[in-house]
C-alpha cells in the first residue's frame, strides 16, 4: 500500500483544470470572493498596519498585497494575506476538519501563481487541490488537535501549501511526497494561547502555515530529501501531536473517496464574524428575539447548551469571556454572541466594536447567560447549538439550530456570498472596483494570475 503522502501526491500531480466538477470550480471561486472581501475590510482595522509594519523589517519584495500599497517578497506576503484573511475570524471552515481553508490555501495559491506567472485554471486547479488536501488532515484528527490546545489550521496549512505551491512550480510526483516530509519539519505546532488571553497570533497562522510549505515545495524542488511516512510514522503528524488522542484518529479519511468526494464543496462560508462555535446560539438568539421581542429586563435566564469542545475556546474562563477587552476577545464569546445578537438582531462587524462589547445593557444580558453540554450536539459534523430561555414569571421559550448556517445542509448561496463581499469590500474600495474583482474571479479561466494580483493589490 502506498503512503497517504504518496496518495495525495499522486492526486495533486494528476489533477487538472478538466478533471473538476462544475460544481467544485464554481464553489472555488465563491469561496475565492468571499476570502478576498474579508481581506479588503481587514486593511480597516490597526492589525493589519502593524503586521504590514513588522513584516516590511525583511524589505521590498515583488508580490502584492490584498488592498494595502506595498510589495514585499513571496513569503512574507503569503504571510500577510493570510493574516488579513483570517484577521476577523470571519474566513470560511471546514467544519469537519475544523480548518480554516481559505486563509492558507487562497493566500498561497494567489501569490505564488502571481510569481510562477501562471494561468487563473491553474491557480484555481492548485488551490481546490489544497482545500481537498487541509479538509482531509484536519478530518483525521476528529477535532483532537483542537483539544489538545492547537489552532489545526495553523498545523496542518503548511502540508496542503507544499502541495499548493508544488503544483503551480510543476513538481514531480516525488518531488510533491518530498514536499509534505519537508512540511512535517517547517509546520507550526500554532498554540491556542491566543484564547486565554485575546492575542493576535491565531491571525497569523494560517499565512505562516502557507509559507512554511511554500519553503517545503522551493527545497524540495531543489532535491532536498524529507520523510515519506509522514502521516503513519512511529514519529509522524498524529502521533507526535496527538500521543493522547492518536487512537480516536482515522487515517483513511485522508485519501477516502479522494478525486470522487469532494470536500472543498463542504466548506462553510461564516455568515457571522465570530468563532463558528458560537453560531448557532447567536442565530438562536436572533430567532428569539424576531418571534417574541420579550424585553431584557424580563428575562431571567438564557441557557446555551454548546459541544463540549466549545467549552475551553467561548465559554471559559467565563468571567474573561463575559467582559471582552478587545474586539477579537467578542469574537470568541459565548456571552457576547448570545447578548449582543438577542439585543441589536444582528452579529456583524459592528457588533464586535468596543462600544457595543462594552455596551451596559448588553453586559446586563451577557450575565444572564449561562452554558452546558448539549447531549444531542452533532460536533464537528455540524456546529450545532440550542437556547433556552427563562423568563421572570417563569415561561421557558426554545430555540435550536440542529446544523448551523452556511453548513453544505444550509449553504450560503451565491447570492449571499456576493452580499457579503460587497459589504466587507465596501470598507476599503469603491463599488466600481469591487464589481470588477467579481467579475473577474466568477470568469477567472480567461485570466492569468499577476492580472488578477494587480487587481487585488493596492490601496
């Protein structure tokens, strides 16, 4: 039996442009837009000037940058399109492989293209290649690298990038296995620290996932020699960090139905700029408050019941999670979520804003809500969630989301999807601009890569 890094070798050299299903081209490019809407609003918020500032240390380079005016070398610019990307946690996720696709996959395959000079079906064949690849590592781990304190996406972006990035440089099928053993030794373990303490390094992740397998692919294109038993090794990706999960690990879930099942077309776009985990108790809320508009000071008690794995990440420490020092500290609350979307209707950029987070009725609710397992949660399958609320005389009012919004069940549809681009892009770039980066990604066949950079790029 050959390797799974052979496997996904072999899949990845043999793919091409008129092998993919209509289905999975155009659901590419939705997911394309959707990445580099959230890009452009991104460049509204100080994270990304700073980044930009820190990265620039290493000099000018020829690569574009997603909406801002500077030029920095591949890698470091992989880095900063990845960190716009993902830099409101509004990117699109697997949900299964709970991996952040977009943010790794889109920002590698647009640059390195761009510098390879290829064409738009070849970027486009790379980067379907990579969502199929990132989706598959992360379904293996059955969300276990979540919950042994690692941000999956962060860990496994640099295998699906070196495949990525060894696609658009034309490796060998060897080259392409030489590649991931080399990414076995460039990956970041991407601790979840952040969510202790509402850092800003899960941001940076995916992009440097990204540039790590860009770096895998260049060396192995240059003869370099890496490891082929990868993913099975006695010191391979699982084992190494998951010694106390390996066992509930399914390996053939990597290379199960691969080329036949596609799991790029089961990517789910964020309809809401928050953790996924707290969706379906945010839509709740709104759902609640649409039905009944009972009053704040009515309600005795909302309680959410959430998967466990949700628990470390939205809930706890609760009294961090219930008063939010930052904006990205909102996105990973529980309360916050439940709160802020029962009171405005709505969870959306400005809702993440200090003067909402920080808003004193909307604290006044936060304190009412409380959490626990939900015993019929269909995690990571779905991201489901229920809401069930208290009023003071004692009427209890219900509302569950059994698969959460934007899953392949409950699709965001193209016309949503242009929706939300417009408005992400909106904060940064004219309508004029905006419509002509749509068009061209819904037509990017007849378009080669550094057009389609040059568009991006720029203030």
């Amino acid at each position: 039996m050959p390797f799974i890094s052979e496997t996904l070798a072999q899949f990845v050299f043999d793919l091409n442009y008129q092998r993919l299903p209509e289905t999975v081209r155009e659901r590419s490019k939705d997911l394309m837009l959707d990445a580099i809407g959230i890009g452009f609003a991104s460049t509204q918020f100080p994270f990304a000037q700073k980044t930009l500032d820190g990265l620039s240390f290493f000099g000018q380079g020829s690569r574009g940058v997603i909406g801002m005016d500077a030029k920095l070398n591949l890698r470091d610019t992989v880095i900063m399109n990845g960190v716009l990307i993902h830099g409101l946690d509004y990117d699109d996720t697997h949900l299964e492989g709970v991996v952040h696709a977009s943010s790794s996959c889109f920002s590698c395959a647009l640059s390195v293209a761009a510098e390879v000079g290829a064409t738009g079906e070849s970027l486009m064949t790379a980067y379907i290649a990579g969502l199929e690849v990132i989706a598959r590592l992360g379904m293996v781990a059955k969300g276990g690298l979540h919950l042994n304190g690692l941000h999956p996406t962060g860990t496994l972006a640099a295998f699906a990038c070196s495949l990525i990035a060894g696609k658009l440089m034309q490796l060998t099928q060897e080259q392409l296995v030489m590649a991931q053993g080399i990414a076995l030794s460039t990956a970041s373990s991407s601790s979840r620290q952040y969510s202790q303490e509402g850092a800003w390094t899960k941001r940076l992740h995916p992009g440097w996932g990204a540039a790590a397998g860009i770096s895998a692919a260049a060396l192995a294109r240059g003869g370099f020699v890496g490891p082929k038993e990868i993913y099975e090794g006695p010191y391979s990706l699982y084992r190494t960090l998951l010694p106390n999960r390996y066992e509930q690990c399914d390996l053939t879930l990597a290379t199960q139905d691969l080329g036949q099942v596609w799991q790029s077309s089961r990517i789910a776009i964020k309809p809401l700029p928050a953790c996924h985990l707290v969706h379906a108790c945010a839509d709740a809320a709104m759902s609640l408050q649409s039905a009944y508009s009972i009053k704040s000071q009515d309600i005795k008690n909302i309680h959410a019941l959430v998967p466990h794995q949700a628990i470390p990440i939205v809930c706890e420490p609760a009294t961090k999670r219930r008063r939010p020092s930052s904006s990205y500290a909102a996105q990973f609350s529980l309360y916050h979520a439940v709160a802020a979307s029962y009171l405005k209707g709505k969870l959306g950029l400005a809702e993440m804003e200090e003067g909402v987070y920080n808003d004193p009725e909307i604290l006044a609710l936060s304190d009412k809500v409380t959490y626990g397992v939900d015993p019929d949660s269909t995690y990571p399958e779905y991201f489901s969630g229920e809401l069930i609320m208290t009023l003071k005389e004692g009427q209890q009012l219900k509302h569950r989301n059994a698969i959460n919004r934007g899953a392949a069940e409950r699709p965001i549809v193209r016309d949503d999807v242009i929706k939300k681009y417009q408005d992400n892009a909106q904060w940064a770039i004219a309508a004029v601009r905006c419509q002509t980066i749509a068009e061209t990604v819904f037509d990017l066949e007849k378009h080669d890569a550094r057009h389609f950079e040059s568009l991006l790029t720029g203030a």
